[in-house]
C-alpha cells in the first residue's frame, strides 16, 4: 500500500442528491452565506422563501391533503369499474379467437422437409369494434379529476423530496436511509398505476395468450408424439422450431398426412385486427400509451401522519428562515442608513391611549422600532402610522418636539395630543424646508416657516 494511501469514507446518496439538487436551487440554506450577501439578494431570498411558504399554506395543507386522498381513491374505484367492464367484453370477443392448421411439404424429390401452417383467425367481429373499446380504455384513464388528482400528488412529491434533501426536514423515523429505501421498504408509498396493471387492455393481449396456448398444446402433443418414437425419451433435448411470421409462403403447398409431425412449423396471426392494427397509428398510439401508464414504477407518499409531521416541521422552517433574513435585510438597511446619516422620524399610535402619539426617530426600521415598543409595559403593542425619510432625522425630531411643545403630555417624554393630520403636516413641512434635512435649519426658521 503507497504511503500516501488514507481511508476516505464515502459519501451517502442523501448528501450526493442534495449536493445536487441545492446547485439546481436558488434558495440558499446556509446561514453563512446569507449573512455575506447584500440588501438586494436578500430580498431575493425573501421573496422565495415567501413563495414557498404561500405554496405550502395555501396549495398543500393537512386538510387538503387529506380531501384529495379521499378523492383520488373514489376515482380509482370509478375507473376500475369502467374498466372492468371493458375487460369482460374483451374477453368475451377473444373466444372468437380460432386456430386454423395446414400441412405441406417442400417440392423436391429427395429430403423434402414437412411443414405446418397455423394461422390465428377472428371471427364474426370487425377490428373497429376493438379499437372503439381500448380507445375507451384510454380515455377511462385519462379521465380528468384523476389525472388532476394525480398532478398534485406528483407536484407534492417532489417538494417533498426535495425539502427531504435539501432542509433536512424529518419526516421519517429513520431520517439517516436514503429516500429510495424509503420508497422501496416502507409502506407510505404507493403507485398511483399500480391497480392498472392487472386489467387487459389491449386485444393484442388475448393474441400473445393465443399463441402461448397453443404453442403449450403443440409442444405437449410433440412430446407425446416423440416419446412413442424413442424409447431412450431423448426427445426432452429436441424441440420443433417455431416461426411467427409468413415465411410459409416461400415454399410450394403440398398437402400431407395432418397425423404426420413437421419438421418446421410456422404460427402467424392472421386476424383482421392486426392487420388493420398495422396501419392505425392513432390505436399503436394508445397501445403506447396504455403500455407506459402500466409499466409506471415511480411512488408517491400517502400517508397522511407522515405528510402532516413534514408540514408543521416544513413550515415551520420555512417561518425560521424568514425571521433571521428579515433580521439581516434590517441590519443592513440601519448599516447603509447609519453610513449616510439618513434615518427616519416616524409616529406611532397605541390603541392603549386613543388620541396619543409618539413622535421619534431611528435609522432601522420603523417595524421594529414598533416591536421594540410593545413590550410588557403597553397592554396593546404600538403601530406605525406615518414617517418621513431626512438626513439628520435624531435632530429634527428634537425640532418637531420644540414645535409641538404646547401639546406634549409630559416634558420628559415623546408623547402628543393633537389631531394626527397637524402632526402629518408638521413633519411634511419640516422635510420641504430642510430638502429632507440636507440642509441644518435653526429652530427660529423652522417656527417662523412652520403653520399649524
């Protein structure tokens, strides 16, 4: 072993799905990397944030979950009906379905070899009358509350797996398993297909059973035929060949002894359905389709304590992220403000105290200048009502306070009783003649040029 050789430990196939969906996204999970961005990525990631948490609240909640569970599964019923009743007459048109025999043996005059012609043939209906019941067929598939039904379970899904990866969200017991493990040994998933699969909904079906019928009765019949022949019974290592195609017609058509054993033997389907079949490109179409609904493999969660443990924990988290990015846009707004001097002089009203307003000033947000108010000394929390935006707003508000001394409700505090439009038109007023406090205007000229 080289010197240089050490044990790495390998990755799981949760972290490698998550290292990749998260290069996809544009939501960014690390704290680290929110705190390094500016004013307007952050707001970016609000936004998405927000839309995620709308789509939770209003698109996947617990009820509606729950409703759609219900819905999808009288839908099913609805279809399974349907296509029971197809299938029967299927069936019933499949007895039709008859075998019909013929013996030749080549033109030549030494080591002819002997062949057997048989030929599927359908009776007494028209391949119309088929295509009409597997078109239904598709159609009873394709109906549209289950395919609107299905559509939100399938959305819901991969939110749900990508939340899984990318947040982590516990949802499981074991969190640790990958969510194909999951998928593969627990019993919260379904296929949504998956009762499909044992209806037949193709006449082509009731062709290949044909053939697989008599080909069972013809090597059954070739054996016996054989072991009458050969008392040693190593017929079991010899088998007759079997063609499934019209190559018969190659050959001249001698008829011989129908007890007589070919050498070759040629099976073909020679029913009007699939001659038509041929050349419908809008029934293979459906057979297509029909054919990808049955083979559909993907699961989809059902179960309804699982789907509302990843709600609460989902939006929950969601709620935690948004906290801390409306934090960081508000310390870069008081950083950017505080830089330029710029602040705000706001008022706020208290439900508490009708008639009664505060006047000041910060360079943070008003929003959580109101939030800082409200703690447990008010019994209603303070709301904002209206700001101005001013260079130097800590100055002005002291000169707001001069002009509205005869209306303050104590000398030591910030607190008016006046009508809120004097106080609008005070603060307006004070910005227009200090061009929103670019410039520093003594308190004579501000009295002398302020009316109230």
């Amino acid at each position: 072993m080289p010197y240089w050789y050490r044990y790495q430990r390998g990755r799981s196939v949760k972290n490698i799905v998550k290292d990749r969906l998260i290069e996809k996204s544009e939501i960014i999970t690390k704290l680290k990397k929110l705190e390094d961005l500016n004013y307007n990525d952050l707001k970016i990631q609000k936004d998405l944030y927000e839309d995620e948490l709308r789509a939770l609240e209003e698109k996947y909640p617990v009820n509606i979950f729950k409703n759609n569970l219900k819905k999808i599964s009288l839908a099913r019923k609805n279809i399974e009906k349907k296509l029971t009743k197809n299938e029967i007459k299927l069936e019933k048109i499949s007895k039709n379905l008859k075998n019909k025999t013929s013996y030749y043996i080549e033109d030549k005059s030494f080591f002819a070899k002997k062949k057997v012609v048989s030929s599927i043939i359908l009776k007494n209906i028209t391949a119309e009358d088929i295509f009409k019941i597997e078109k239904e067929n598709f159609d009873i598939i394709n109906e549209k509350e289950f395919q609107v039904l299905l559509s939100y379970f399938k959305n819901l899904n991969e939110i749900i797996f990508n939340y899984f990866h990318i947040f982590n969200i516990d949802i499981f017991e074991n969190n640790l398993m990958s969510w194909d493990q999951h998928v593969l040994e627990d019993n919260h998933f379904v296929n949504p297909y998956d009762f499909i699969k044992k209806y037949n909904l193709t006449f082509s079906i009731y062709i290949y059973k044909k053939f697989v019928e008599l080909y069972e009765k013809d090597i059954s019949n070739y054996l016996e035929h054989r072991y009458m022949l050969d008392e040693n019974q190593n017929y079991i290592l010899q088998k007759p060949f079997f063609y499934d195609d019209a190559s018969y017609i190659e050959y001249d058509k001698y008829l011989v002894d129908e007890d007589s054993w070919g050498d070759y033997y040629h099976r073909i389907d020679e029913t009007i359905y699939s001659k038509k079949l041929k050349n419908n490109n809008k029934i293979k179409s459906i057979h297509f389709s029909i054919r990808k609904f049955q083979s559909y493999e993907k699961k989809l969660l059902s179960n309804q304590k699982i789907y509302k443990k990843f709600y609460e924990n989902s939006t929950e988290l969601l709620k935690r992220y948004l906290r801390k990015i409306e934090l960081l846009i508000r310390s870069k707004i008081l950083k950017s403000e505080k830089k330029t001097n710029q602040g705000k002089v706001y008022v706020m009203k208290n439900k508490g105290f009708p008639g009664m307003y505060k006047i000041g000033s910060t360079y943070g947000s008003v929003d959580k200048r109101a939030e800082e108010l409200s703690g447990t000394n008010t019994p209603y929390p303070w709301v904002h009502d209206y700001h101005i935006k001013m260079q130097d707003a800590e100055y002005y508000e002291k000169q707001i306070h001069k002009l509205l001394k005869d209306y303050r409700f104590r000398k030591d505090r910030e607190f008016f009783r006046l009508d809120i439009s004097k106080i609008r038109k005070c603060l307006n007023e004070v910005s227009k003649i200090s061009e929103k406090g670019k410039n520093k205007i003594s308190t004579h000229i501000i009295k002398k040029n302020v009316n109230l």
